[in-house]
C-alpha cells in the first residue's frame, strides 16, 4: 500500500503532465484534446491544490460554445494527428475553434456550484461564476429547446459518444439499425490500448456514420431531431442534466437574482413527471428508452442507478437501487462494474461492457450519500479506495482484479481521487 502524500503527488503530477495551459487532455496519445465532462471532474481535481487553474480548465472549454448553447464534446484547441476521428472528420475544421458537433453528460452546473461552495478564494469564486453563468445558463436551455422539443421532460441523444459511455451495450440495438459507413478510416485508438479494451470495427463503423449524418445535415437541430437514424433518451444524461439544472437554479438564485428561470423550474418538473417511465419493472431498474422503436432497453448499466445522482426519486425508489447496488458490488471488489455483470453482454475489461470507472462510482456515491443510503455508498468506497492504493490512474478498471485498463495516466481518476479518495477532510465527513 503506498503512503497518503505518495498517492497525492502522483495524482498532482498526472494532472500537471496533462496540463496544456489551461485545458486538461484525459491522456497523452489516446485523447490529446479536452473533453467535456472529462474537464469537469479535472476541474474538481485541481481545485485541492490550485484554485485559479480549476476555473481556468471551465473557462476553456465554455471557449468552445455554439452560437446556439450547445458545449461540444471534444474542443479541438490545437493539432494533433494521434486521434481520429479528429477536427477534419466532424466537419467544423474551419470554426475558429474546431469542435465536434454532440455534447457530453452536462456535469458543468454542479461542478460550478461544489467549487464556488468550497472556494478558499471566494470573492474569486463569485467573479469566475459570474463570468461562467451566462454561457451555463445557454447550455441548460440548449439541452431543453433543441433536444426535447415536443417537451416530453426527457432529453434525446444522438451518438452513444454523447452518452460518454460510449460501447455500452445498453447501445447496441439501436446502433445495429444505424448504417454503417462505407470509406475507409484508419482508427488511432488501437495503437494506444488493446483491441480487447476497445469498442469494435461494427461499432465504430456506425459512429462514424452518425458523424457524418450531423455533417450532411448542416448541425440543423430540428432535421437532425426528425430524421436522426439512431434517438435514445439516456437515464445517464437526463439524471445528470436535471442535477446539473438544479444546481443552476441555486447559483442562478444567488448570483443573477432578477433572471427568469421559469423555464429551467418548469423543465425540471416535467423530468420528474416523466421519469417513471424508464423504470423497468422486471429489472427493479431504470433503463434507456429507444425512440425509434419507441421500447425500453432493458439492459442495465450504471447509468441505471443515476437518477440517485439526479436527485430524482422518493427514498423508497432509492431504497430499491441502494439494494441492488449492494448486491452488485459484492463479488466487485474493485468497483461498481459499467453493466451489470448478470447482462449476457457484460464484458470485464472492455471499456463501457464491464469495468469499473472511478468517476461514476463517485457519482453513484453522492447520490446514495443524499439518500442516506450508507451501506451501498460505504461499499463502493471501499473499492474506489482499493483501486487507487494498488493500481494508481487508469482510464477503467477490471472489476474483480483491479487491473487497470485503456489509458493510463488518466486525468479524471487522478483528479476524482484527489477530491474524493484522497482527501482527508471529506472523506472524514
Ligand atoms: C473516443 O474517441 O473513444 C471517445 O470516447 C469519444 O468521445
């Protein structure tokens, strides 16, 4: 087991390795860009040892905003040929800033909100949010006005990539239905990381198809909305988007105390009208919804228990996924796996088929922490703890062997320990 301060300065380093002056690259050679909720989870790591640089991650990537609110998933700052697909693939080269054209899981409003409230420099803290609120506030209405336009209470998404758990086998139904691209590419990713810890050729053919389906459409909203071959209403992003609303309402309140947030208070309110129903009855879970089938998805994944997260449910319902949480766990001793590993598609180390993220698990835990379920939050930090202490900063993890997977040197695990694991103070809390 290594010593506290040993775990401490090499979670600093890996932060301060992947450090590009002002946006945090997940890993070196695999993902050389910043990407969306990457940077905010960065942001929290960086804010245990420098303040001003944890503002400064959010300030870059609110940089690569659309006129129309939309954050983008990967902001291209500078050039790099060891990712594909890259700047030129997505269509957006000649923007001032390329950008891909689908967002990520919109972390950014809580984030905002937990390092203004734990600020050390507050009279910082209440400028940097000042400064952030507008560009959060047209993000929030962007996910409302152009992916729930018939304001169903539950957003759509377009690319599994937009889900960040990209392979999950939650996707593979609907993405089999997708066409499949037919030029030829030469994918980066695998002379990074192992085949095995990878999605496959069919899965990346229909990504790329989606790409260029945004491109051929001109990135136009309602056509894209009417005529996308591949619709899912994600559990993952609706729960973390409603959080993320929340959160915006408070800073809102305090910070901008005459804007009219009718509408955010509004879309809230159909969100939890909505969300019973994903809930599956016979996986005692929430799922996905297809929406060209118009079905459920009952596959489940930790994108599932999420609405814990989400600030969602009455205690009984969280009462019910706390359960299944402990029993999931137990056999897991190196965290939370991605899928269930009772799914028939659950695969251990390949990427979002089966391992074990510390990010998520830390989500999973400040939902069951708000629900008061101790024993499942309890269990998932003892094995976030065991990871760190005996296998330092992947990308995943297996769930049983703790081996770590994809990406080493990863900038979110080292930033979640930091604020979370390692941390003395609020891990005693
Ligand atoms: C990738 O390239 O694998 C990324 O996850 C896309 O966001």
């Amino acid at each position: 087991m290594k010593a506290l301060n040993e775990l401490i300065s090499l979670a600093q380093d890996t932060l301060r390795d992947n450090d590009r002056g002002g946006y945090t690259i997940p890993t070196k050679g695999l993902y050389p860009f910043q990407w969306n909720w990457d940077s905010g989870i960065c942001a929290l790591g960086w804010q245990t040892f420098d303040e001003p640089r944890a503002w400064k991650e959010l300030h870059y990537l609110v940089k690569g905003q659309w006129d129309n609110g939309m954050i983008p998933h990967i902001i291209f700052h500078g050039p790099s040929d060891e990712y594909f697909p890259g700047p030129d693939q997505w269509g957006l080269k000649d923007r001032s800033l390329p950008t891909t054209s689908i967002s990520q899981p919109p972390l950014l409003a809580t984030i905002i909100r937990t390092l203004d409230e734990q600020a050390r420099d507050q009279s910082a803290a209440a400028r940097e949010v000042r400064h952030l609120l507008p560009g959060i506030l047209a993000y929030h209405r962007w996910w409302y006005r152009d992916r729930d336009p018939e304001q169903t209470g539950l957003v759509v998404s377009y690319h599994p990539w937009e889900s960040g758990m990209d392979n999950s086998p939650a996707w593979d139904g609907a993405l089999d239905r997708v066409p499949r691209v037919d030029r030829e590419y030469h994918r980066r990713d695998l002379e990074h990381v192992d085949h095995d810890q990878r999605p496959l050729q069919a899965q990346y053919d229909r990504y790329l198809y989606l790409v260029d389906f945004f491109k051929n459409n001109d990135f136009d909203s309602t056509a894209i909305y009417e005529n996308c071959p591949y619709r899912i209403q994600d559990v993952g992003i609706i729960s973390i988007l409603h959080r993320g609303t929340l959160d915006l309402i408070t800073l809102v309140e305090k910070y901008l105390p005459d804007e009219d947030i009718n509408d955010l208070r509004e879309a809230t309110e159909r969100t939890v009208s909505a969300l019973p129903g994903l809930w599956h009855k016979g996986r005692q879970a929430y799922v996905n919804r297809d929406l060209i089938t118009d079905k459920q998805i009952p596959v489940v994944t930790t994108a599932s228990v999420l609405p814990l997260y989400g600030k969602l449910l009455e205690p009984d319902q969280a009462r019910i996924l706390a359960q299944q949480i402990e029993q999931w766990i137990d056999g897991q001793p190196c965290g939370l796996s991605s899928t269930h590993p009772d799914e028939p598609e659950f695969d251990a180390k390949r990427y979002w088929r089966g391992p074990s993220w510390l990010h998520v698990n830390w989500l999973i835990t400040q939902g069951l922490q708000y629900y008061g379920e101790t024993l499942a939050q309890e269990k998932i930090e003892t094995a976030s703890r065991r990871i760190v202490d005996d296998h330092g900063y992947w990308e995943y993890y297996h769930p049983l062997t703790g081996e770590g997977c994809g990406g080493s040197n990863f900038s979110w695990t080292a930033a979640i320990a930091l604020y979370w694991i390692l941390d003395p103070i609020r891990t005693s809390s």
